[in-house]
C-alpha cells in the first residue's frame, strides 16, 4: 500500500518546483468488497480498490485542480506542471486561498473518533453468507421476491499543505440491506431495511434486517390512493431527515453567495419551532460522518446552525466565508478533483417529548409517509411537492396502506409547525425524528 503523506508531500514538492505559489494536496485510497443476492442466486460480487491523488495550485488569487489515479514520478511532475499551466489561465479569485497558518487545526484526536474497525476485512464467502442470512429472513409467507445485499469498504485519506498542515486518517463501513417484493402484477409493492456500522460489532443480526423487511413489504399490500385535500402529514422516522436536509442545503454558504437560496434572508430570524434547535456536531465516536479536521485543515467543531428556533448561522468554508465576509465554520469538503465546497457532518434535531404513537393520535385523521419518491422542490421559494406512500390514519389508528399520491407545501411553513417524536436512532448521523407537518395539500384520489 502506498504511504499516503508521502504522496502528497511529493505533490507539494511538485507544485512549489512548477512555480506555484501555494497548494494543497490529497491522496485517497480505498478498497470495496459487495455482494448482490437476486431471486436465490448470486447476482454480482465485486471488488473495487485504488488510489487517487488531488492536486491545487494557487498563483495569487487564480487557481486550478487537477486529479489522478497513476502515482508514479513521473505522472506527479506532470500534473503539477499541467495545474499551473491551467491556473494561469484560470479566472482571478480574490477570495481563493489557502488558510492561515494560525487557523490550522492543532492536536486533533482521530483514534478518539474510532472510524476504522481494526479488525480484519470481511471474505467474499462471510459477506455472502450475511446476505443469505438477510434474504432468508426476508422470505416470509407472502413474499415473492428479496434483493439481499453486504457489503465493506476501508478508505483512507491523507491532506497536506504548503502552508504546513498534514493529516490523515481511515475509515470503515460495514452494511448489510434486503428488498422485498409483494403481490403481483400492478399490485406489487415493495419495502426495504438496511444497516450500515463502522464496526462489524456493531451491526445487528441479518435475521433481525430481513424480517423487518419483510414485515414492512407485507404491510404494503392492498394499497391504493389516500383522498384528496388539505391533511396533516406525519413523517416517519425513516424520511424525517429529508425535511431538515433541505433546511440545511439552504443554510449552505454557496447557496447563500449565490443568493438562491429561500433562506437566504433569515439570518436571525425564527425558522423552526422555539425550543427546538438544530446542532451539527462532526466528533460523534463510531459515527461515519465524524471527522477531526475539515478539508482546508481546519478543526471540526460542534456548532448551532438553529438554537431555539432560530437561525444563527451558514455553512462556510474559507472561500464562502470570505465573499459574505464572514470566517469559516470548519466546513469545507475536499474531493480530489475540485476545490473545497462547504457541507455538514452529523446533524441532531432536539427530539420532542413524544412517541410516534402521540403523534398519530394528535393526527387524528391525516397521512403517515414511510417513503418518498422524486422531488420538486424550489431553492428560491420554498416551494415542496413530493411523491409519497405510506399509510392512512384515522382517529389517531393506521387504517390502510396508500400509494400514488402527491404532499405539497411551502418549506417556510412546513418547518415553523413542526412538532417532534423522540424516536431517532442513535447510530445514524442524521438524528431526526419523526415529525408532525400541519395543513399539507394531498393529492391522491
């Protein structure tokens, strides 16, 4: 295997011998085992690994990114030279540029963050007996078909600047998913369960994966469309993060910069419910979102994107803190083939003092949606409209299972009213719970 640090610390030497003025570069490695079982037999088996290396060059405010996956001598000396001669070309930047040297993140933890399971990785033959094991448990009377699937990967990077930070660390994942398939013809429905650990310890029994799936394509049957009309809509916890997602996409500094984005003018002002607050926290243990420093070598923070319903603040890397003149919130993230952007880590909701069962009683009468399909949502606006299918419930008791129909609404006020369950899972990233949306339009029959 190669030695990643030392990889970029060549493209560096590279860069600096080609005539640029400052750069940072990163060295991925990663490696992929997976494992598809369709009908009974063995549908595909895979195995992927390989290095890529990225490279930024900055003269004065220009810059340009250049990747690859040979890492020979000669190939970096040429990628360097070609990521000059574009930077030369490229657009000035003002705000392009590496980080001061007194930003730099110091004294980072990555073990205490535990994202690499030492243990050894996974044979082709165990990933296949979990996916039998997920898909046996899936075929329970009544279901006709399971898509069963495992899967590991390792990956680990390594991020190195002219400005002298250098870091890395490794990642694992392990994940084991069944699909299941009821009915027949026009009537067949379909439902799903997945796992995904960093540790192998940590997953749960293949047994228990499938038969919640199979439990959950059997509670599909019959389905046919809800009414038509204004309802309240409760938002299982398996979509719930969808909502704050697009809170989040909206709060992301270049969506801000570029002024598209709905919140864009609501810094400050009250956009969930008070009491409730969202938290971005990157340095969750065994979580796979976590990481010790951002991708310009900035340290990772916990931080409020919403405290107490209100709005406090973007999502920035260095770049985007500069054009709105504000620092950096550790955000940005690095590929090896463009600059750094900004995005988030872990995100937790406030949860509410509720089960999910308060909630479908509070509901009354209304849709509980367990899966959404495409998305038309509009960034400027607000604007939501998405495909849907769950279940309708009447005086606060499931009823049936729907399909086919459409929940639309505006984002501003969908958020204001929310109304939390405390039914998150720890393990994900995302902790979102379940959520109440008043005065949805439905669309169905």
């Amino acid at each position: 295997m190669h030695d990643l640090n030392d990889l970029t610390a060549r493209l560096l030497a590279e860069a600096k011998k080609a005539g640029a003025q400052s750069a940072d570069a990163i060295a991925v490695h990663g490696q992929s085992l997976s494992i598809d079982i369709r009908k009974g037999a063995l549908e595909q088996a895979e195995r992927a690994e390989g290095i890529e290396v990225g490279l930024r060059v900055l003269i004065g405010g220009r810059q340009a990114c250049v990747s690859a996956s040979d890492v020979s001598g000669a190939t970096l000396a040429r990628l360097a030279e070609r990521a000059v001669a574009m930077a030369r070309e490229a657009p000035e930047d003002p705000t392009a540029g590496l980080a001061d040297p007194d930003q730099l993140a110091r004294d980072w933890d990555a073990a205490a963050l535990e994202l690499s399971d030492p243990a050894e990785e996974p044979s082709a033959a165990e990933l296949e007996a979990g996916a039998r094991a997920v898909e046996a448990a899936a075929m329970a009377p009544g279901v006709v078909q399971v898509e069963a699937s495992a899967g590991y990967s390792r990956r680990a990077i390594h991020l190195a600047m002219s400005n002298g930070f250098s870091g890395g660390y490794g990642r694992t994942s392990h994940s084991l998913s069944a699909v299941a398939f009821v009915g027949e013809g026009t009537g067949m429905e379909r439902d799903w369960a997945a796992e995904g650990r960093i540790f192998a310890a940590d997953m749960p029994g293949a047994e228990e994966i499938g038969a919640r799936a199979a439990e959950r394509a059997l509670s599909r049957l019959g389905a046919s469309k809800p009414p038509t009309g204004a309802f309240p809509v409760l938002f299982d916890e398996r979509v719930a993060s969808s909502l704050i997602g697009h809170l989040i996409n909206a709060v992301n500094g270049s969506m801000i910069v570029r002024g598209t984005s709905w919140l864009r003018d609501k810094l400050g002002a009250q956009v969930l419910p008070r009491g409730m607050s969202v938290i971005e926290d990157p340095r969750r243990a065994r979580i796979p979102g976590s990481r010790p420093f951002d991708g310009e070598g900035l340290a990772t923070k916990r931080r409020l994107i919403v405290d107490d319903g209100m709005l406090t603040g973007w999502t920035l890397d260095l770049a985007t803190g500069r054009k709105l003149g504000m620092a950096s919130t550790g955000n940005a993230s690095r590929g090896t083939g463009a600059p750094p952007s900004p995005s988030t880590t872990n995100i937790d909701l406030t949860p509410g003092a509720f089960t999910r069962e308060d909630l479908l009683a509070q509901m009354g009468t209304g849709l509980l949606v367990t899966s959404l399909i495409g998305s038309t949502i509009n960034p400027t606006t607000g604007d939501y409209s998405r495909g849907a299918s769950g279940f309708w419930v009447e005086n606060g008791q499931i009823i049936r299972p729907v399909n086919e129909c459409t929940i639309a609404g505006n984002l501003h006020e969908m958020l204001a009213g929310l109304i939390a369950a405390n039914d998150a899972k720890d393990h994900h990233g995302t902790r979102v719970p379940s959520l109440l949306v008043q005065g949805l339009m439905l669309a169905g029959e």
